[in-house]
C-alpha cells in the first residue's frame, strides 16, 4: 500500500513506523512538503491513501485530482484543533483528522474506511440491489444547493430560487417545515419564511428528505420518515462542530435502504446484506460525503465501525436506538466506555419527544 502525506511540519516518520511494524502492516510512506510535488506524484504512479494538511492552500485541489486520478483512493484532510472543514472539503475527503497527526488515528482511518469499501462490495448486496428494476433517482436538488452552498457568495435568495423552479418540492418542503418537528406550533407559508426559520443547512436537510423519503407512500414508509425525523434532531445534538450536520444527515437517511424492494426488514448476517448496507450503496451512488454514507452502513452495528470514540456511526445508532427504531448495542456501548452518557441522551430524547407533542 502507498500511502501519499502531504504538508509542512507533519512528519512524525518513527511513531508511524513503529506502529506499521507493530501491526504488521506494510506501507510504503512517502512525506511531502509541496502541493506541487504532490501533484506531479499524482500524475506519475498510483496511490492507495493520501493525507493532505487543511492548510495547505491547494489542499483541497489536490485531493479533487486524487479522486479523478485514482477514485479508490482512500482521501484524508487533516486540520488543526479547533478548525473546521469547508464544504467543498466534506464532498471531497472520506474522513478529517486532527493535527498533529496522529499513527494510530491514521492506521484506524484507512482500515475503516477500507472496512466500508468492503461492506459497499457485499456480493448478497450487489445481487440485490441488482434486481431491483428502477432504483430511487438521485436528490438532484439537495446536491445542487449543496454544491451552490460551497460558494460564500451564495444566500438564501439564491437556494429559494432553485426550489421555486419545482413547485411539486416546494409543497414537500412546505409539509415538512409545517411538522412538529420544525414548526413550533407556527405555521410556514412559503419558503422565504422556511429559510428564516430553519436556516440553510436545516433547510438544505429538509430538502433532502423531501427527496429521498417521499417516494414510497403508506403507513410503514410514513413511520420511517417519522422516525428519520426525530432521529435527526437528537443524532445533531450529541457531536460537536460540522460532525453534527453529517450525524443528522445519515440519522436522517438511516433507514433509506427500507424503502427498497426486498431489504424493507433486512437485517444482516451471514453474508447477507442488511437494509443499512443498501441504503449506503445507495448515497454512494449518489456522491454524498463519505462520513455520511459511514453512519447509514454501520448505525445497525456501530462497532463495525473502526472510528475511535463517539463519532457518526456512534450517534446515529443511539439517535434511532432511543426513538425505538433498533435496539440499543449494549456491549458497544461498554466497550466504548459511554454507559456514563447515556441517561443524558435519554433526557435529551424525551426533551425532543416533549417538543414533537407539545
């Protein structure tokens, strides 16, 4: 495995060395200082993993061109305490690490991420989700507005004049902002309102429920969105920072894949692909960030997932575990040493469930 890391002030050779040595694994690392020297590495020979400095200012650039010279890639941002990544960074990077870069954190970032590639290659999966005669499009409007929310110059205006261009959408929309989850009892009237209220990112996740959650109709299909709902209010509280848009999202699109033929109660095991793994498959082929597509594959079974500490997997399980969409994973939640934290997430969920009734 080559794995590319690029920056100044980074090299932390004999920690890394050590730890491939002490796991068996054997990388050939190469550090760089230069974006330049990077690039012409790039375009020269190919690369299983490459970790880029956020600071670097064409940081971002040079993993774009890693994703469409070697797609399979493994990309990573790297940033420091305190920093948070840019939109176009999230579309970008399969995952953020923190600075001063850590061995293990690498080690276990590459071999998640590779764990996930693994479930996404499921056979049962690829059979399934084969067979399946018109799969769910893409939500064209949400990576629009995403995309357009990249650029600062971009504002409400703008986002309210791309969902005007579908009035089919703005009514969902409309549904959506008049729910007890976001209307507090006050009834939106239009989308100007609606931005006011939710603001763009919250907005921009009501337009991506609109689109990916109303396409099947009945009671089952209207206790998901109900759930997804709920979920994704409580999974944005328990992370911090720009984790907690992502942890919302994939709360949000956790139970997608039951929606499709065939995995509405698949479980997993055994080789068997589970409703989960296809909703990833799924937002993958959709092209949305990596982090997100993480916490849909593996919220069933969160130690699947090899994050260390409490991340999107992590979050996205207790959210649909306290709204009673799938059981709570006790022995993870020993293991990862958060039993202590629980009764305040228990609080948290009634708190939202008070609110959702009042």
């Amino acid at each position: 495995m080559f794995v590319l890391i690029v920056g100044r002030d980074l090299e932390r050779r004999s920690e890394l060395a050590e730890t491939l040595a002490q796991l068996g694994l054997e990388w050939k690392v190469e550090w760089v200082g230069e974006t330049a020297e990077a690039m012409a590495l790039l375009e020269g020979r190919g690369v299983d993993v490459i970790a880029v400095d956020g600071g670097e200012a064409r940081g971002v650039d040079l993993l774009r061109r890693a994703r469409e010279k070697h797609p399979q890639a493994v990309r990573l941002l790297l940033l420091p305490p305190g920093a948070e990544p840019s939109a176009s960074a999230i579309d970008i990077a399969h995952r953020h690490l923190g600075l001063p870069l850590q061995a293990g954190a690498l080690v276990e970032a590459v071999e998640g991420i590779g764990e996930l590639f693994e479930v996404l290659d499921n056979p049962d999966l690829k059979a399934k989700v084969g067979a399946i005669a018109q799969l769910p499009p893409a939500p064209d409007t949400y990576l629009a507005i995403s995309k357009a929310l990249a650029d600062p110059n971009v504002g409400a205006a703008q986002v309210v004049q791309m969902l005007s261009r579908d009035p089919a959408l703005v009514a969902k929309v409309l549904r959506v902002c008049n729910s007890a989850f976001f209307s507090g009892g006050r009834p939106v009237a239009d989308l100007k309102a609606a931005v006011v209220r939710l603001g763009l990112e919250t907005l921009r996740r009501v337009v991506l429920a609109a689109e990916a959650l109303s396409a099947n109709n009945g009671p089952e299909a209207e206790a998901i969105r109900r759930r997804a709902f709920f979920a994704s209010q409580l999974a944005g509280r328990l992370l911090p920072g720009p984790s907690a848009e992502m942890a919302s999202t994939a709360a949000l699109l956790a139970e997608l894949g039951r929606l499709l033929p065939g995995f509405r109660d698949a479980r997993g095991g055994d080789g068997q692909a589970s409703y989960a793994d296809a909703g990833a498959w799924l937002l993958g082929l959709w092209g949305l960030p990596m982090p997100i597509v993480e916490g849909v594959a593996f919220h069933l079974q969160p130690a699947r997932s090899r994050q260390r500490g409490f991340w999107i997997p992590g979050a996205v399980h207790v959210a649909h575990a306290l709204v009673g969409g799938i059981a709570l994973d006790e022995a993870w939640l020993d293991a990862a040493g958060l039993r202590d934290k629980l009764p305040e997430w228990q609080r948290l969920a009634g708190k939202l469930a008070d609110l959702e009734t009042a």
